[in-house]
C-alpha cells in the first residue's frame, strides 16, 4: 500500500538506508511499519546546459535525480541544429530517443530514420548515430540510456 503524506517520517531514514534527500512525501506500508519510498525529483533547469542556447540546449539529469545506471537527458535543438555523431561502444550503453515536440532524423551509417511528436528509436551501444533537426521548429526529446547487463 502507497501512502501520501506531508508528515515528515524523517526517523525511519537511517533504518532503511535512504538519503533524507531521497524522500519526498511518499511512503510504504507494509503491514508493520511505514518506510518512506526512496525516490527523487528534478526539473530540466536543475542542471547545466552543455548546449549554448543558441543552437538548443542539452540538460543531463542522471545526476540530480541521483540514478545508479540510468540516464536521463532533455535535449532541444533548434532548426538545422545537429547532435555530435556516436555510438556508445564503449559504455555498452542502450539508448532511447524519444520526440516530445518538433521532428529529428536520426543519422544511423548511411540510413536516416525520421522521428516525429510522441514517437520513439531505440539505439543498440554499437549503434553509431547524429541527431538532426529536419523541422521548422525547436524539437525537444527526452534521452533515455543504461547500460546493457550482459552477464
């Protein structure tokens, strides 16, 4: 059962092991006791551009939302304007793009993919890619990667 409070059940954080920074209002009950649920929030304005905001911009968030293996990027690219070319072989990280506005293709060695509103590509690591903004408009998508666990 998931319970939403604004009390603060801040003592039940050092016996579960989750940072304070970690919780926000929302807890579990599992019969015996309450424990908060470890989770966090973040917008796209907690981190820094990498992106000048001339051609866009590119905010990651895997840090803020403190995340172990995923990352979570919010990428904008105006017009025309392109991502670095790359495949992640050396991560071994899996990557989805997902178009929330605006329409991309996506550059994949010799074949072009177009990606448009609400739509998703999802990239093996060895996979080499570019993102280019093909629309009339800024397109914003939301960059999802981990690693692939090949055990």
């Amino acid at each position: 059962m998931i319970i939403s409070t604004y009390n603060s059940f801040e003592r039940y954080i050092p016996y579960v092991g989750i940072k304070s920074t970690q919780v926000s209002q929302g807890f579990f009950f599992d019969g015996s006791e309450a424990r908060p649920m470890g989770y966090d929030t973040a917008r796209k304005t907690d981190a820094e551009s990498v992106v000048p905001e001339e051609f866009g911009g590119m905010w990651f968030l895997k840090d803020e939302l403190d995340a172990e293996t995923l990352g979570l990027t919010v990428l904008e690219l105006e017009p025309g304007g392109r991502g670095k070319e790359h495949d992640e072989s050396t991560t071994g990280q899996e990557e989805v793009y997902y178009v929330v506005s605006g329409a991309v293709t996506v550059h994949l060695d010799g074949e072009h993919v177009s990606v448009g509103p609400e739509e998703a590509i999802r990239l093996d690591a060895t996979q080499r890619r570019q993102i280019e903004n093909t629309g009339e408009e800024r397109a914003t998508l939301v960059l999802a990667g981990a690693p692939l666990d090949r055990d």
